[in-house]
C-alpha cells in the first residue's frame, strides 16, 4: 500500500508463520478485546518500532504497527467487535 509492505491478516493466522520475523506482544483479556475491537493501544516503551504480531495467551490474533507511544491497529475492520464491552 503507497509503496510500503503492510503484512495481510491471514499471516498472523498461517500455519507456517514464522513468528521470530516479529516483535510479538502477549496481551492481557481486556486489551486483546480492545484490540478485535479495533481501538489503539499503548505501546510498551521496549518495544521496536514497525510492525508487531499482537497475541493472547502465545496465539497470534493479528498485527499492529508501533509508531512510537502508540500501537495502530491494523486488525480488519469488517471483523471488530461492535458491541460495547464490559468494564
């Protein structure tokens, strides 16, 4: 996309993955449900910039780019979660 290799959801989903080629971030329930959710996330000060294998509980769920402070989300939009979720 304009020049630049954005990595497909299906390849956090592969069989063959090779998850060593990321920096993967292990996330906790409630940011995982923010992350299908589709919000940003804070990113952890230790982690390299570009993209990275986002996962819960060791199994990958998708990608997001470190940008600095902030992880964007790269999760496809027409899979989010819509419904509010609990506190």
């Amino acid at each position: 996309m304009k020049g630049q290799w954005i990595p497909a959801h299906g390849l956090a989903s592969a069989i063959d993955l090779n998850a060593s080629l990321f920096p993967a971030l292990d996330l906790p329930v409630n940011e995982a449900l923010r992350y299908l959710k589709g919000e940003a996330l804070a990113a952890p000060e230790d982690l390299s910039m570009g993209y990275v294998l986002i996962t819960y509980k060791g199994v990958p769920i998708g990608f997001a780019k470190n940008i600095g402070k902030r992880l964007n989300n790269l999760f496809p939009s027409s899979w989010r979660i819509r419904m509010s979720l609990p506190k």
